[in-house]
C-alpha cells in the first residue's frame, strides 16, 4: 500500500501513477516546508509541543534511574510545564537533586 489507508485507494482510483509517486516522495522529504501559514503554525506548534513533552519526560527518566522519589504533585508540576527553559534547567538540576521537591527550590 502506498500513501495512508483510504487516501490510498481514492489516490490510486483517481491519481496516475506518476502523480501518485511524486506525492509520495514529495511527503516523505525531511526537508518540506509547508506552503500555507495555517500548516506552519499547527506544525510549529506540534514540533515545539514534542520538544516540551520529551524534555519533561527525560527529567522524570532521570530522576527514576538515580532512585529519586518523584511525588504526584511534583510529576503533575514537570508534566504540566510547559516552558520549555524552565524545562531544560530542570533537568540539569535532575541530575544532582536529592529529592524532586529540591527542582523547584
């Protein structure tokens, strides 16, 4: 199967395959930039969403391989963030705290 689920067969039913290969390689380039402004913004803001998710997630990987209880409220406090600065400062100070609590201290 080619592109994704039902747009394969409309694209194959309706598309040359010329065309349809094109469109494929088109959306596989890890380099395209969306045309539209609309594509931009919801695409910046899923990437800078992902960034923000991932950093919140090591702190919490790092502090559960160095043995740190983390409690509810503290996990509620580092998933919730959404500051990705005060993200990153966070998990430098992951790696040397004695307790979660002392993140935000």
């Amino acid at each position: 199967m080619t592109i994704t689920g039902r747009s394969t067969m409309m694209s194959s039913a309706v598309l040359p395959q010329a065309a349809q290969h094109y469109l494929e390689t088109l959306m596989k380039l890890k380099n395209y930039e969306y045309q539209s402004e609309f594509a931009r913004h919801y695409f910046g803001e899923g990437e800078a969403k992902g960034k923000v998710d991932g950093v919140a997630k090591t702190i919490l990987m790092v502090l559960s391989a160095r043995g740190v209880c983390v409690s509810p409220d503290v996990r509620a406090r580092i998933i919730g963030c959404g500051d990705l600065a005060q993200l990153e400062a966070l998990a430098e100070r992951a790696a040397v705290v004695s307790t979660a609590a002392e993140l935000f201290d």
